[in-house]
C-alpha cells in the first residue's frame, strides 16, 4: 500500500498531466455557453410546422392558440431586440406596450420587477424552500451503466433542493425498495424515475415515456414538467412518448412500469427518461438534462393534487378520435390539433400515439424557474479536487466506479494496474467541487 504522501503526490502528477488534456475541451465548453443553441429553430417557421411525428411537441404557440390570443411578436424573433425594448420600457418606467384593440390582445412587454416575460405570460419563480416537499421520495433507477453522472447529478440537485432521494440499480428489486419507502411513509408519494441511456434510438436528444397504460396513475405533469425544461430552458431536444418501442414496431410498458404495476403499485408515479447515448457525452449535456430532471420534480411538486393526478396525455387505441378526444376532455377540437403534432387521418388519430389533451398549468411552462442554487452557467464556479476512496473486501473497480459516479478509467490506482486492487488501498479519483455548469438558452430548441 502507499505511503500517503508518495500517493498524493503521485495522483496529482497524473492528474495534472490530465488537466493539460482536457484544456482545449474547457475551453470549447466556455464557448458554447456564449452561443446560441446550436439546435434552435423557431417554432413558427415552416419547417416546424410541417413535421410529423408521433409524440408531443408542447409549444407555447399551441398554448395562445388554444387561448385564442393573437401574438403581434413571435417568440424567439430578434431576441436584442426585445431586450433592448425591455430595457428602454424599464428606464421609461412604461409597464406595457401594445394595448387591447378590437377584442385582440396585443403583446405586453413588461419590465422585470413586473414578472412578465416577453411574450406576454406572466412569469413565476418557485422556490423549493416554500413547498412541502416532506410527503415525496423519489427513487433514481440507473437503467444503465452510461447514465451514472445523470443520476449522480440529479440525486445532489435534488438533495440541495430538500426532496428525499434514493438511487438504485438496474439489479435490485424494485418492487422491495417501493414497498419499504411505503412501509416508512404510508401516506407518502413515490417518482420512479428510470434512467435509460440505450433505448433511445431516435434521432433526438431525449424520449421521456410517461404512462402507457392509461388507468395507471398518471406521471404526465412531471413528465411535461421535465419535457419543458429539456426543450425550453436546457437545450436538449426531447419528445414525450407513451412506453416504449418494441421491436415489432409497437409500443408497450417499459419494464420498470410493467412490473409495478403487475406488483399491485398502481399508485407509483412511473416514468423513464431516455437520452441518447451520443448526447450524454460531454458534461454540459449530462448536467443540463439532469438539472431538468430535478427541476421538473419541483414544478410537479408546487402544482395541486388535482393538477398532479390529471391525465394530460392519452395513449391512443384503436378508434379514438380527435372529436371524441375534445369531448371527454372538454377541450375544443382545435386544442387538440394545435397542441400536437401527429398525422390525423380524417380525424381518427395514429395508434398508440401520445396526444396532449389537456391544457398544461402554468407550473409546468417555461415562464416558470425554479430557485435552484446548485446551478450556475458561470465555469469560473466550478472546480474539481482530489478525493479517494479506501478499497473494502469484495469490492472490484467497475462497482467501485459506479457508486462514485465516474468512468472505470478515470481511477487511479495504487499498483497502476486496474486489474490489480486489495482492501486498504487508496484509490484516487477528480470529484467536482462548485456548483454544477448548465447551459441555458432563451431561444427555442426543435
């Protein structure tokens, strides 16, 4: 075993040596949050609205829509430009440009104390210290080994936030941990949140998979809420599905809603989250979707319990119908050809689709932010130190790497040989320290 100062000695050489390496990648990480989304696209040009696909695109144009309001100012146009009109209405002391004309709503610019945004919502923060949050434990499954710095990521911003937490993997039962958190809370609330990073083979960033059962108990608010921060705030480029792909062609429950539910759990909120394995690559990415992540749960938490068990989303079967559809949801037809963008055949809707049906509470839009103070989009706030961790009998390095939330490679180990550790040894590992770096955006994402 080493002696303490030879090892901490030699781990910071190598990691020094490390850190020349991975200096052109910090660098490219700074310039990337000066740049505009590379995947920003408005959501009114005619691309967009002429893209098909069997999942939910909530869009704030489908939000005024279904209001019937009129925009005299697009969202995302000429972003300067509005915050210079922001910044001459504040100095004028101006609280609204526009005016309601002939029953038609212009647009209000208001200024930031006023808490509108431009594009005419009126804006919410939420705090987390200001919601009960003692009733909700939330239960990370990592699905797969890819997804480590996701979960690890989310279960520190959720912590920070005060919501109770658990991480588990893809071999424990599932079923048991439910039960105990139950046993412990019997009037309690569970969010299993299962993290996938292989199932996603679509050409988007994310697939989110809310119910595909619709009797299950509903997880469509916290899976518009995480939907909307990937899309709107973090860049991600993310649809909502219900279940998941087979490989006949189909849809069916994912495994971990199956099971629950075949358990007698029908009360669990359910849901995965499916990211790209390309997309989880860089560390800007894995914390942006963690943080939407983490903040969806606390936009599902401040909304009403009526809010939080609605079925916004409805699986398809064979011959629902857009007008039948409108009817049991008491929404007008328009709503529901506004909010989604799927294929309607002569009115009978594409089967086991996803289609919103519902109008989306005001908590779960991107006029809402979340107060969190893990995040920061600042790299000089942000750091990483030399940590280790003492080798216990049984352990083996792709275990050890895992609960540290880091890559089998990345670990330093005292023989120099990862195939060679005993109990007692010191392996050495970079741990983050700082806030966590996110990217914002306030252009709209595909």
């Amino acid at each position: 075993m080493w002696d303490d100062d030879i090892n901490f000695s030699e781990i910071q050489k190598i990691f020094a040596d490390r850190d020349k390496k991975q200096e052109k990648e910090a660098q490219e990480r700074r310039s990337q949050l000066t740049l505009i989304d590379r995947r920003s696209e408005l959501r009114d040009e005619p691309a967009y609205e002429n893209m098909h696909a069997k999942n939910i695109h909530v869009t704030e144009k489908g939000y005024q829509a279904a209001k019937n309001k009129k925009l005299s100012l697009k969202v995302g146009v000429v972003v300067l430009a509005v915050v210079v009109l922001m910044a001459i209405v504040t100095a004028l002391g101006i609280h609204s440009m526009g005016g309601d004309k002939g029953g038609s709503t212009g647009t209000t610019i208001g200024t930031m104390d006023t808490g509108t945004h431009n594009n005419g919502q009126t804006s919410m923060t939420i705090n987390p210290e200001q919601i009960d949050l003692s009733n909700l434990t939330v239960v990370l499954r990592k699905s797969t080994s890819n997804v480590n710095k996701v979960v690890s990521v989310t279960e520190r911003e959720l912590t920070e936030m005060g919501v109770e937490n658990t991480v588990v993997g893809s071999n424990e039962d599932i079923v048991s941990i439910v039960e105990e958190i139950k046993n412990n809370k019997p009037n309690g609330e569970v969010i299993v949140i299962n993290v996938d990073g292989v199932t996603n083979k679509t050409k988007v960033d994310n697939v989110i998979m809310t119910n595909y059962n619709n009797d299950a108990r509903s997880a469509d608010a916290i899976a518009l809420a995480i939907n909307n921060g990937c899309n709107d705030i973090y860049q991600i480029e993310s649809e909502i599905r219900c279940g998941k792909k087979t490989s006949d062609g189909n849809r069916a429950p994912v495994s971990v809603e199956k099971t629950l539910l075949d358990a007698g759990h029908s009360d669990v909120i359910c849901l995965t989250i499916a990211p790209s394995s390309e997309y989880i690559d860089s560390e800007i990415e894995y914390n942006n979707l963690a943080t939407s992540i983490a903040e969806g749960v606390i936009r599902y938490a401040s909304l009403s319990k009526e809010e939080q068990q609605t079925d916004y989303i409805k699986r398809t079967e064979y011959g629902d119908t857009v007008s039948n559809f409108a009817v049991e949801n008491g929404v007008s037809e328009s709503f529901i050809r506004s909010e989604n963008k799927d294929d309607f055949y002569n009115g009978i809707l594409a089967h086991n689709s996803a289609v919103l049906v519902k109008e989306v509470p005001t908590n779960l839009k991107n006029t809402a932010t979340v107060v969190n103070k893990s995040i920061t989009t600042n790299i000089g706030e942000t750091g990483t130190a030399i940590s280790y961790y003492e080798v216990k009998p049984g352990d083996t390095l792709s275990e050890i790497a895992e609960q540290l939330g880091v890559k089998q490679s990345d670990l330093v180990v005292p023989s120099g040989d990862n195939d060679v550790i005993h109990p007692g040894d010191k392996i050495g590992y970079e741990k983050e320290v700082g806030k966590i770096l996110v990217s914002k955006s306030t252009s709209k994402s595909k």
